[in-house]
C-alpha cells in the first residue's frame, strides 16, 4: 500500500504516524494553525494512511473453512419491554414450529424423490438385476449396485432386491457382496443433490458440498481396498459365514417402522408403489414385466382353492395329492390361489390413467421443487434462529471435544449418535441430507460430520439385519449374511479410515473437492455425473463385452492416474526428486491442467443460455455482483465512518476550501 514519502520509515503504523502526520500538515501548512501553533477547531483532520490495513483485509476470506459466526443483530433480551418480549418468544415459537414442518416436508418430499426414481427405472434396475453372468464379475456387480441405488434411491430397495435373488438361489451370497457394496455408494447421491441447493453463496456450497462428499469419498476408498481384497480372499463372505454358524438365530419381529408412521399419511396421499414388481422382474417372472408399479388396489384376499386338472398319466400326480382314473382320463388336484381386489386405494394417482414413466417424471419434478424449497426455507431460518448466545452453545455442544485425555471419544460418540438417529429415522439418506444444510451454514464442521456420516453407515445396516431376522426360516440364513456383509463392509471401513487422525483421507478429500466447486460450481454437477453415472455406465459396458476390454481399458486409466497422484504429491512435498520438466504440469495444453480455460467456455455457454433461453444466468451474476459490491460499500463505509482515514490514492493536500482562504 502506498505511503506518503514523510511516513515511510515511521516505525509505528498506527498511533506514531497519526501523531507525525500532525506534525506534518501543521509544518506544510502554516497557515491551518494559529498563533499559538494550535489547529483551529474548523480544521480539518487529514488521512492516516496506516489504519487502512485495519480494514483492508476481510478475516473471513483468510481461511473460508472457519465456521462463520452467527452474529445476533436485534436488540438484547434484556433491552426490550414486557411487549417486545413476548412477541420475542412468539416468533421463536412460529420459527420452530416452521422449521419443524419444512423437515417434515422436507423428508416426505425424499421420500417422494425415491417412488419418483422407481417409476421412472425402477423397471430397467430390475433388468439390470437379472444377468446373473454379469454379476459374477465383482467390478460389474459394484457399478450394478450403484447403477440400480442411483435409479431406485433407496439403499434398502437394492438390497431387498438382492436378498430376493440370494433367497430364491438365483444369486450367490458371494456374488451378491460387491453389490452391496455399491449400494452403499449409491445411497450418498441424495446428500450430493441437497448439497448442490446452497450453491448460491459461495461459502456455504464449499462446506456443504464437503460435507457431502465426506461420504463418498469414504465409500470409494473402502471400496477400492476392501473389493480386492473380498475378490481374493472372500473375507467378508467367511466372517459372516462363520457368524451365522455360530449362533442359533431365529426369525424375529419386523423392522421398526418408526419415521415412517409419521411421513406415511402424507405420501401415501401421494403415491404408493407395489415394490414386489422390481423383485419379481429381477427373479424372471416375465408376468412382472406387464405389471404397473403404482398400487390400485390396495386391500386384497387370496382365497385358495383345490381345482380337479387332467395329468397324462398317474406319474404326473404329486405325492400325497390325490389322483384317479375316470375312463380314458387321469385327475388330480392342485391348489389355486385367486386374488381378489376389496378395496382400491386412495392416492392421487390410483384413478389416472397414465403410464409408469408420465408418473415419475411428474413426481420427479414436483419432489425437486419441494425439496429444494423447503431446504432453501429451513436455511434461512436457521440462519434466523441460531444467533447470539443460541448459536454458541449449539457449536459448543456439537464441536467441542472432550477435555483431555478423553479428546479422541467424542468422534466415537458422534459415531454412536449418527446410528442412533440414522436407526430411527431408517434412512441413511434422510440424515446425511438433514446434516449437510447444517455444515453449510457452519453450525456443524467437516470435522464433525465425518464420524456422523460414518455412523450413519452403521446405522442403516442394523436396520437391514433386523428387516432380515423378519425372513422365513428358508431364506433367513442367506438374508442375514447378506445383511452382516453390508454391516462388517463398514465397520472395516470405519477402522480403515477414523481411528488414526492421519488416514482420515476424506476430509481432506472432501475439503480440497470444496475449495474446487466453491471456484468453479459448474464442477459439481460434472462430479456428481461422472461419478454416479457415466463411470459406471462405462465399466458396465466394459464388463458386458467381457473382461479382456474391460482389463485393456481400466489398467492403463489406473495406472495413469496413480502416475499423476504420486507426482502431485512429490510436486508439493518433495520436488527436487522429479526431473525439471515434472516440477510443475506447465509443459501440458493449459486445459488438460487447469479448469480455467473449461470455465470461460462453460461462463460462455451459460451467459448465452442467459440471454437468450432464461434470466437465471443474469440473476446469479447480478448476485455475485452485489456481493462484491457489498464487500466493497462495507469496507468504505468502515474508513469514512473515522474522519481521519480515506483512499490510497488520495493525494496528500489540504481541502479546497482552506487553500483558497489561505490565498485570499
């Protein structure tokens, strides 16, 4: 910053140089000063130029990973008037009763999202289940099961859908492993969509996207040590086997359905789906294929009775069925169960004559427009709620550590508490996604979220071994394992990547992912489709022209990018083991090393599609714009709110005004 050439070797920045600076305007202006040598009181005062840097640097833009602090603005408590406190506390009971019903809109309208998905392909999840010769390839059955979560969204549906096929044999439990294991990966895609909603402030996009990619990251690794190693030595499958032997278990009571009770009212006014066509496509019931996923009736009886049929001869009859000859013909009974429809059901579509698709598309986008509505509201009133003395205690409460020595049990009890709440609301899905507005506006740090997500993984899995110990004694064995996998599949991963600080991987993944898409958040949306779509879409296509192609393809990608990871880091830890030409990735076309040139033709393309197809582009800019410019107003208003201070390159004179007295 440029200084008056009489300033420049004052040793004091701020309280010596303002004192000099006096000194100076009395000496090179005599005639401010009266006889006494005293400024007279209509003076003027001229800059200090050293107090600007007090204002100049922003502390929020040092480190935007800090949680912002949520400052209260309104008067305090104990400055308002009897009526100022009651209507303090009626808001207070408005927003929360507010809040508490944009969650639950917020949850039915996930929920919502999920019969959405399954309409739309819940059909082609069901075809992709039943080439069993593609399963059997492990890369294939992880892409299937993240494929089939990403299109049913529901980690619980893809799963049943495999116990279906290991319980009616036509899937292996060894088989069935690497599936699960997608499905695992599959389900934190509803956490990235939430988080891509706070991408309007910057800031908020970096944290909530972290702290949904937290997630994905931790599948991936686990995924990419523990599917080798499942592949080579079955570990997994053996443990479980070996558990299942061990004990005696019996079938027990169905899950708990307790989140549900509260959202059923409500989307089954919208919406039910007879979820059995995706298993029955899956196990190759060709009926299945003609059947609507969308419930009509919904109170039905089976009445089964025995019906005289004619067999070729006495060998076709069943054992203990029987069977006699009435001239030339041979009878024999069998039992025949008949459906018969009692009472229809009463949601919106159950009298609409549309098909599957027209239904999910609808819901698809009705769901998103609640969805996002409602996390956009609850935002803004968090954002409204936890201020002050509130939001203080809830950050002491939720990011605080143990005194020491007991500073490393918090993680393991927030751990415990995300399969808590994860078990009773029976979605994976629904708390991760509740969690992530939370990290975005700070009330919740990276640090933190990882072992509640982690927990979440517990918890999801608990709820599936008790909706397995709920299976027929034919099929509960191969349930549970199937159950037991999913469950030891995390807890590997948990102690793969938590109890030491330094192999915590992903969140310095999912924080240098942030930093990313926070300055370029058309990344997220390229993130979010590879990924989940076109990645595994091409390794599926790979495993179905078989392994040669797949093998030719991925090795040379892998080693690839092993290449470029092993260089990053010696490039940022130890370069001068690397040639000259290594130290730095200048030596590429600048687009295969830097997403600037990609920037300006996607900032291109989105200003065009703002001029001419929709003003969205324009609002975000005009958006940005102010944000800048309120930066800016902030910090001008913060020098000329002091008298003695103004611009950098305001020449050092004296007004006007005095100048011309002093001439005349």
């Amino acid at each position: 910053m440029p200084l008056h050439p009489e300033f420049r070797d004052t040793p004091s920045p701020t309280l010596g140089m303002y004192s000099r600076l006096q000194a100076t305007s009395t000496h090179n202006y005599p005639n401010l000063t009266d006889d006494d040598g005293k400024a007279p009181k209509d003076s003027v005062v001229l800059p200090a130029y050293s107090t600007m840097d007090l204002v100049d640097k922003d502390p929020d833009e040092d480190d935007p990973w800090n949680l912002p602090e949520l400052q209260d603005t309104g008067l305090k408590w104990s400055e308002l008037d009897a009526k100022g406190k009651v209507m303090r506390v009626l808001t207070s009971i408005v927003k929360f009763i507010l809040l508490v019903g944009f969650l639950y809109m917020f949850v039915c309208s996930l929920d919502v999202l999920s019969s959405a998905f399954q309409l739309v392909g819940g059909k082609a999840a069901g075809d992709i289940f039943q080439d069993n010769a593609v399963l059997s390839n492990p890369v294939a059955g992880l892409v299937i099961g993240v494929l089939v979560t990403v299109l049913v969204q529901s980690s619980s549906t893809s799963s049943s859908i495999v116990v279906s096929m290991v319980s009616s044999g036509l899937l292996e439990v060894q088989s069935a492993v690497p599936v699960i294991m997608g499905a695992n990966i599959g389900t934190s895609v509803t956490n990235t969509i939430v988080a891509m909603m706070q991408a309007g402030d910057r800031n908020e996009f970096r944290r909530a996207f972290a702290g949904a990619t937290v997630h994905d990251f931790f599948n991936w690794l686990s995924v990419l040590i523990l599917l080798p190693l499942e592949a080579a030595t079955g570990v997994l499958y053996k443990l479980t086997k070996i558990v299942i032997d061990s004990f005696n278990i019996q079938g027990g009571d169905n899950a708990p359905d307790l989140l549900n009770v509260i959202t059923d009212p409500l989307t089954s006014a919208i919406i039910e789906l007879d979820k059995t066509v995706i298993s029955d496509i899956a196990t190759g019931d060709p009926a299945a294929r003609n059947k609507s996923l969308i419930k009509i009736w919904c109170k039905t009886e089976n009445i089964t009775t025995l019906l005289n049929i004619t067999v070729p001869s006495a060998a076709n009859c069943t054992i203990g069925v029987p069977c006699w000859v009435e001239g030339n013909k041979t009878w024999t009974q069998i039992n025949v169960t008949e459906t018969i429809n009692l009472e229809r059901c009463n949601h919106i579509f159950a009298y609409a004559n549309l098909p599957d698709l027209a239904v999910g598309l609808i819901l698809l986008a009705l769901s998103l427009l609640i969805l996002c509505t409602c996390l956009i509201l609850i935002v803004k009133l968090l954002n409204s709620m936890l201020k002050g003395q509130v939001a203080v205690v809830i950050k002491k409460v939720l990011n605080t550590d143990f005194p020491f020595p007991f500073g490393w049990v918090t993680g393991y009890i927030a751990i415990l508490v995300g399969a808590g709440m994860t078990f009773i609301v029976q979605s994976s899905s629904v708390f991760t996604s509740a969690i992530t507005p939370l990290v975005g506006i700070g009330v919740i740090s990276l640090e933190r979220a990882y072992p509640l997500t982690l927990g979440s993984n517990i918890g999801t899995t608990t709820t599936a071994i008790l909706a397995a110990m709920a299976a027929p004694g034919e099929t509960l064995a191969n349930s549970l394992q199937i159950a037991l996998c999913h469950f030891f599949f995390n807890i590997a991963g948990i102690l793969l990547w938590y109890p030491i600080p330094f192999t915590r991987i992903p969140i310095r993944l999912a924080r240098a992912l942030g930093n990313r898409t926070a300055n370029y958040r058309w990344f997220a949306a390229i993130y979010l489709l590879l990924c989940f779509f076109l990645m595994p879409l091409t390794i599926l296509g790979l495993s179905l022209a078989g392994w040669q192609a797949l093998v030719g393809v991925a090795v040379p990608i892998v080693v690839l990018a092993i290449f470029i990871i092993i260089v990053n880091l010696m490039q940022t830890r130890c370069p001068r083991y690397l040639p000259s030409r290594l130290r730095n990735w200048d030596f590429l076309p600048r687009p295969l090393h830097s997403m600037a040139p990609w920037d300006g033709v996607i900032m291109s393309g989105m200003a065009f599609c703002g001029t001419r197809c929709c003003c969205c582009c324009k609002c975000c800019q005009k958006t940005e714009d102010e944000e800048k410019g309120g930066k800016e107003r902030k910090k001008s208003q913060e020098m000329y709110d002091n008298p003695a201070l103004t611009r950098d390159n305001e020449p050092l004179e004296a007004p006007k005004e005095t100048v011309k007295a002093t001439q005349l």
